[in-house]
C-alpha cells in the first residue's frame, strides 16, 4: 500500500501562519515516531453529555484555583484591537452575532470516485447526542451521494472503540472516523488501519490552535474552535460587568478540549481583564450531576462578590442554574456557556439566569467531518480549518433557533450549498 498523507499540511489563511508552520512539522516528525503512549480523555467535543471518566483527569471533585486571572495589567493590546477591554470583548462578540456565512475551507474536490465506498465511524459514545447527532446527519449526507455510512455502536469504552476499528479494518473500509474519542487509546488499531491502507481521521477532539497534539498516524484532524467559545464564554462575562467579573469557571480536565478551552480562557481574561477574578472548579464528567451543583454552591457562598458562572459546556449548566438559585443570587449571578444544545438556548430564551450560549451547527459539522474524509480517500492531505462557524446566541437572536429551541437553526443554509460546491456536486 502506498503511504498515506501526512496529518496535516501548512497552508493557512491566517494570523495562525507561523504556529502552524510549526505544528505541521512536529508532526510530520512524529509520524516516523516508533510508539504512541495511551492515555483516557472522555468526550472533547461537548461534545460532553457527562457519562465516562478518563485517567487523566484530576481525580478530586474539585480541585479549586482561587488566584486573580492575572496579576498584572497587560500591555498587550493585539488581541484586543485597542486599550479597552470593555470595547474589545464588546466587538469580539459582534462578530459572531449574525447567521454566519460559509467559507471554503479548501480546494475544490470531485468525489464522484467514490460511490460505492464505505466510511466507519466509531463514536465516543452513542449516549452523547452531539455525537450521535453529527453521526446521522453523516449518515444522511455519505448516502446522499452514494456512499455507504456506518456507525459501530459504542457505550464510550475503549475496547468497543477497538473492535469498531478493527471491524473497518476487516470490512476493508475506505476511511474510518473516531469520533470525539481520544486516539492514543486506539494507537495500535489506528496504526494497523494505517498499515492496511485506510486513513483515520480524528473528528471533534483538537482545538484549530492545538494540532501539535494531534497523534501522528491519523490521516487527518477535523478540528474544532474550542479556544474560540471560551475566548467568548470569557468577553461575555468581561462586557456583561464591565469589566468587574468574579467569575466560577466549572470544568473537567479530563478532556483534551477542555484544556485547551482554559488555556485560551486564562489568557483571555489576562488579556482583556486583568481586575477580573476567577475561580477553577474540576468536577470530572461521572461527578456532574452530583458535584457541580454543591461545589459551584460553596464557592458563591465563600465568595459573596461572585457575580458570575461559566460551565465551560452547556450539560454543566442544568447543575449550576440551581445552585445560583439555591444561594438566593438569582438577579446578581449570571451564567455564559458553550454548545448550543436546545436545552442550553431554552434557557436563554428564558431570559433569567443563562445570558448567553455559543452555538455550533451539528449538520455543518457532519459536513465538515466527511470533506476531512472524502479528502483523505482521495489522496489529499487534510485541512487545517474546516472554517465550521460558531453563533453568540442572547436574548436579542435566540429566537433564530425555534421555539422551542432545536439542534442546527439560526446558522442559515450557505454551508449546504457551500460543501456541494466544494464536492462538484453542484
């Protein structure tokens, strides 16, 4: 079998170009590496819907960060555009309060090839509804086009991820997606894949900024904006108080995702507002429903000037509105979150508690996960930014996705004819 494409290839658009540069080459290094260790990181795409635990999660319910978000004001004002933070965080969110247009994330393809070919997908877990929901509308979209779609049925453990590749394998798969599973835990199958000639693509697990992490026998990475939505979870909290936020950021350090999201949420407040307070609690995801709502309790009650709560993600968010509630700070306590589930947007529409949640299209997603393999079967390398969009739903545009609120409305339909555009198809 001839040698499948390298991981990733370096020809962004963007203000990313020298990192990038960078991360292409590391990993092009790595995929001459030898081994690859395995570790357990849950569900990235949160993508969460709060089942499973990873090892390499901080085994505490919750560990907390009591320090300032920084210490020192910043100088820098690149990523703000100015010396305002209020201002800068205020036009950050602008930008993703419309329906977003499409953008071509790459060359043109012509995938008339391959009708008839089968892709596998092997999902993290078919109790996560972000994953089953990209999952069918995959499905859906593969078989349009003449190409058959299969989903190996998962609970989220790694021996049923295995056998889900080593089926594809067996089936003589065109391409196999792992779908927001950790790839270190299925090393030796993906490297088996590609022994036999079948690209494994990595979908809904790395951050567009983090694809030096990336393993190095995957054929290629779907990368999501997880830095992004916590950039705006962050600069929602920083405009809503006026730069005054005392913030309780829940998270769960067992996913990669999640890193990534405090990483650029950290240096975000540094950035934009360095008199802003935040609090870190870790609760991994098999704690949620029965930690969240205690641990984000005794952090308003210790800090009485907490005037604001970010769930990282949007199934964290059922256990925190009642934790406000239950310190009677409904009114002065606020919550911003990241997802976009019907559930999260009702409660925005509600108007009380939840101000803000950063939504993603699962349809355009589905879309972007088969170019990554379309391109792959093909012979080409996979892209570094599927250009998928993220929309700031608020009470001024929550009513875009329904009453009641449904998965994929409020992002318009361009990205539809976009990718048949993209595919020849049009």
């Amino acid at each position: 079998m001839s040698e499948l494409p390298a991981v990733r290839r370096t020809t962004p658009d963007d203000s990313r170009t020298a990192s990038r540069a960078r991360r292409s080459t590391t990993i092009r290094r790595g995929t001459a590496a030898a081994a690859i260790g395995a570790a357990f990181v849950l569900v990235a795409a949160c993508s969460s819907s709060g089942g499973g635990s990873g090892s390499s999660a901080d085994t505490t319910a919750a560990a907390v960060d009591t320090s300032a978000a920084s210490t020192a004001p910043s100088t820098d004002t690149s990523s703000s555009g100015g010396s305002d933070p209020i201002a800068a965080a205020t036009a950050e969110l602008a930008k993703y309060a419309a329906v977003p247009a499409f953008t071509a994330p790459g060359d043109a393809i012509d995938i008339s090839a391959l009708k008839g070919k089968t892709i596998y997908s092997i999902p993290q877990s078919d109790a996560n509804p972000f994953v089953s929901q990209t999952d069918a509308s995959e499905k859906t979209l593969a078989e349009s086009y003449g190409i058959k779609f299969v989903e190996y049925s998962t609970q989220g453990t790694p021996a049923e991820w295995q056998r889900g590749i080593n089926q594809a394998i067996s089936a003589k798969a065109a391409a196999i997606i792992i779908n927001a599973l950790d790839p270190k835990l299925v090393a030796p199958q993906i490297a088996s894949a590609k022994a036999a000639g079948i690209p494994v693509i990595s979908a809904q697990f790395y951050d567009v900024d983090g694809l030096d992490k990336a393993q190095a026998d995957l054929s290629a990475v779907r990368a999501d904006n997880f830095g992004e939505a916590a950039k705006l979870e962050a600069d929602y909290a920083i405009q809503a108080t006026g730069g005054k936020a005392d913030v309780v950021v829940v998270e769960n350090t067992e996913q990669q995702s999640t890193l990534d999201m405090l990483d650029a949420m950290k240096a975000e407040f540094a950035a934009k507002c360095p008199d802003c307070k935040a609090k870190y609690i870790n609760v991994p995801s098999a704690d949620w429903a029965t930690k969240i709502q205690t641990e984000v309790q005794s952090a308003i009650v210790a800090d009485p000037g907490v005037n604001w709560v970010i769930p990282i993600y949007d199934p964290m968010t059922q256990f925190v509105v009642p934790a406000i509630k239950a310190t009677g700070k409904t009114g002065s306590i606020f919550v911003s979150t990241f997802n976009g589930t019907p559930d999260g947007l009702k409660m925005v529409a509600d108007n009380s508690i939840v101000k803000m949640d950063i939504g993603e299209n699962l349809d355009w997603l589905a879309s972007a996960n088969l170019d990554e393999a379309f391109r792959t079967i093909l012979g080409k390398p996979g892209l570094d930014d599927e250009k998928t969009a993220l929309r700031v739903f608020t009470s001024d545009n929550v009513a875009d996705t329904g009453n009641p609120p449904a998965f994929n409305k409020g992002f318009g339909d361009s990205y539809v004819a976009g990718y048949k555009t993209l595919w020849g198809a049009n």
